[in-house]
C-alpha cells in the first residue's frame, strides 16, 4: 500500500499515529529513523516524508482518537498498524508504546498484539 491508495484523512491519522509512536518513548532514536527511512520508499518517498513533516499536531492519544475513528477500511486498518508496530519495534516497544497499540488494535477491531 502507498499514500496514494489512502484518503487525507487517513494520511493525517497515518502520520499522526506515526509521530505519537516516536514520540511515545521520549526521544527519536537512531533505530526509529532507520526504521521510517526503510519504509519511506514504499510508502512514496519524499511524498511520506512531507505529509510528516506536515501538520504536526497529533502528539497525544487523545488527538489520536479524532482521526482514528475516520480510518474505516478494514485492510488499512491493518495495514496502517503493521507500519505503527514496525516502527514501535524498532528500537524496542516500551509501555506507553504498547498501550497505544493495544488501544488502537481494540479501537480498530484488529487482533490484540502480544504483550513485551
């Protein structure tokens, strides 16, 4: 999937959700940059790096839920987490990482991811 098959709305909530992740462990780390720089050439390269540089707004969850809820489409759903728990898993989830994947997986109706 690329940012040209979701909506604006679900590239803001992609972005957001995004950011919250990097931010949720208090620092961007090297293995977090790695992580986004290997999967901004799938996901439109220049074009991924903009929309997070964009309107960086989405810094806590409960931002977070005004988008979520717009994110309808169950396979972007799914895969919006996948890249949410790649990133989260780069430099190792910690606890408020896992609340907000926890979260979103119930708030999306997506499998509960396990416990680290």
């Amino acid at each position: 999937m690329k940012l040209d098959d979701l909506t604006e709305t679900e590239q803001q909530a992609l972005a957001g959700l995004i950011r919250l992740v990097v931010r949720l462990d208090g620092q961007f780390s090297p293995e977090e940059a790695i992580a986004l720089a290997g999967i901004a050439p799938s996901l439109g390269g220049a074009r991924f790096w903009n929309l997070l540089n964009r309107d960086a707004g989405l810094v806590d969850l409960e931002s977070a839920k005004l988008l979520v809820d717009h994110v309808k489409r169950p396979d972007v759903r799914r895969w919006m987490f996948g890249v949410l728990e790649q990133v989260a898993k780069s430099d190792g989830i910690v606890k408020r990482e896992q609340q907000l994947l926890t979260w979103l997986a119930e708030r999306w109706e997506l499998p509960r991811p396990p416990e680290t």
